[in-house]
C-alpha cells in the first residue's frame, strides 16, 4: 500500500508538471549537435532532399548520383546500399523522397511517377503505381498514402491543385482529397510540402510562396498563416518557352515542414529568411509563431525520429546531422 501510494504521488507530480509546462509559452529552443554524418565520399550521398528513420534510429537517405538509397545505423555507419540506375524493380531514374512506415520504406522519383516499396533491408518488395510524378508525399496507413503533384486538373474554369490520396493499388480516393488552391493558370508556384498530423490533419507549407496552412483530413481549411510578412520570391519569366510553365521561381521561400513528437510545427526557411536555409519557424499545431532557431548550417530539409531528435542534410546532401532538443519555457 506505501508503495502504490507513492506511485501514484509521483504520477500526480509528474502530470502536474506536463501540464504546467503545456499551460507556459514556448520560449525558445537549444539544440546540441549529437551526431553527424559526412566524409564518405562524393559518390555516397548527392543533393537530393529527404531522409527517414525506423524505430531503431536507422538512418535512410536517398542518392541521385548514384542512383541508391543508403542506410545507415544510429551511430552512422552506413550498412546497406541499394538500387542502381534502371527501369527494373528497384531500379531508379532518380530516387527523391523516402518516407517510412511500419517496417517498409517508400520512394519516389523525380524523373518518373510512381512509388516504390523496399523492407528495411532494402530489399523491393512492390511498386504503386501513381500516374503522375510525385513532389511530396506522406504515408497516412497501410492502406492511405496521401501525394501531391503537378497534374493539370481543372475545375469549372480553375485549375484545382490538391493533395491526393491513393490506396497501395493506386487507385485515387475521389471522395477523400483536399484542395488547397484555384489559380485561373497551371502554375509551378502552387506546389508544397507537407506533413500529417495525427491523421486528421495535414499541415501545409508552399515552396515558393509565403503561405503556411492547416486542413482536416475532410478537406476543410483551418488557419492561413504567413511568417515572412507576405514575401514573394523572385521569378524568371519565358515569353517563347514551349514548356508548361511560363513563369519560374528562382528563390524557395520554404523547404521542408516537419512536426516534433509534442505537435509542434517546424518549417525551414529558404532564400528569403534571414539566414538562408537555416532559419527554422517553429509553430504551434493553432497557428501560432512560437519560436525561430537557427541550424549551424545550410540545410536542404528537416526531420524528427521518434524519439524527437532533429536531423538536417546540408545543402549539397553530403552531411547529415543529429540534434537533440531542449525547450525553454517562459
């Protein structure tokens, strides 16, 4: 009886402080460099933008130099490499974004649509074969992977631009995507990335303009957010070009969104941030700026594991670091 007392005081104690530091304003951020990753050479890791961790903190990155996905353990020795240049299972003609879920990876493409699937040993296991080639993706189950895309698909006298879902067939689930922006013109400034939180909600940073949103899964916006005072970056416009687009953005207003293991979302600047690449916006999951950090160096995207360590992969993908985290409250 004086033992289970005791359990529960300290229970007590303990939830007492989680609420009180949930009842405190985020101050700010302290990050502390624990791991990094570089030196292996040109040929092990190339400019592309995404990483993924399972639940041991293996560390998987995809390469386009060499057409590859590479794993490496927690203390970062790289164990496994897979994959080459080609158009069989497993092949690649430039492997983009991997995410991972419950025991499989998935990778997209840059040069070709489709996601393919691979264990954590790398081995492939299938392909989904989406019709249009993906700019960012998240898996929401087994069976739900939402996608966006550049796919020219026009409602009324708008082209609608969306986050699509798609089951492991690839067959798309009309009823369940969200529109997230109308433009009279197909254009390039329109795409995003994104991250799901808890399922129920899908939190939206666009690359190349100044807009941070939130939708619930039914489609329904929540908040419209802008960090940088509504900067627009620069473009190059081609009068003659017989490409899709006319108009360019050379700048990236953001790069990568990410939410910590607290609900917390961090999106990281690109050109127009005061520190460019290396400005983090932290905000709460309501919309609201909390805090900035700034990473030591360049960044091309962001990610937490799910012990709420932070990595980054510097702009020419041949470093990778590891951060923890501690969080100063007012």
């Amino acid at each position: 009886m004086k033992y289970a007392k005791l359990i529960l005081i300290t229970i007590l104690l303990l939830c007492c402080f989680i609420i009180s530091k949930a009842q405190n304003r985020l101050k700010s951020i302290v990050i502390e460099e624990v791991l990094t990753i570089e030196g292996i050479g040109e040929n092990l890791r190339y400019q592309r933008s995404s990483m993924a961790t399972d639940n041991e903190g293996n560390i998987y990155i995809t390469d386009l130099e060499d057409y590859s996905i590479k794993k490496f353990n927690n203390v970062g020795e790289l164990i496994k490499v897979a994959g080459k240049k080609g158009d069989e299972p497993g092949e690649f003609q430039g492997p983009n974004i991997i995410r991972y879920y419950r025991g499989k990876l998935y990778v997209s493409e840059v040069y070709r649509p489709g996601i393919q699937v691979f264990d954590e040993e790398l081995n492939f296991k299938f392909k989904i074969p989406i019709r249009f080639t993906v700019t960012d993706f998240n898996i929401v189950s087994e069976d739900r992977i939402a996608v966006s895309t550049l796919r020219q698909e026009k409602s009324e006298a708008d082209y609608i631009f969306c986050i699509y879902i798609y089951d492991r067939e690839g067959n798309e689930k009309e009823e369940d995507k969200i529109i997230y922006s109308t433009e009279k013109k197909f254009s390039m400034m329109n795409t995003v990335s994104f991250d799901v939180y808890r399922k129920n909600y899908f939190l939206i940073a666009y690359d190349w303009i100044d807009r941070i949103e939130r939708f619930y899964k039914s489609g329904r916006l929540v908040w419209i957010r802008d960090l940088l005072g509504k900067k627009k970056a620069r473009t190059r416009r081609e009068k003659h070009s017989k490409r899709l687009f006319g108009v360019y953005p050379i700048e990236a207003v953001y790069k990568s969104i990410a939410l910590d293991r607290h609900g917390n979302v961090y999106i990281l600047g690109g050109d127009l941030s005061e520190n460019i690449s290396r400005d983090v916006y932290v905000m709460s999951i309501n919309g609201h700026h909390l805090t900035t950090l700034t990473l030591p160096e360049a960044s091309r995207t962001i990610h937490f594991d799910r012990e709420n360590f932070l990595y980054s992969r510097s702009e020419d993908g041949k470093t990778i670091k590891k951060y923890s985290l501690e969080y100063i409250y007012e």
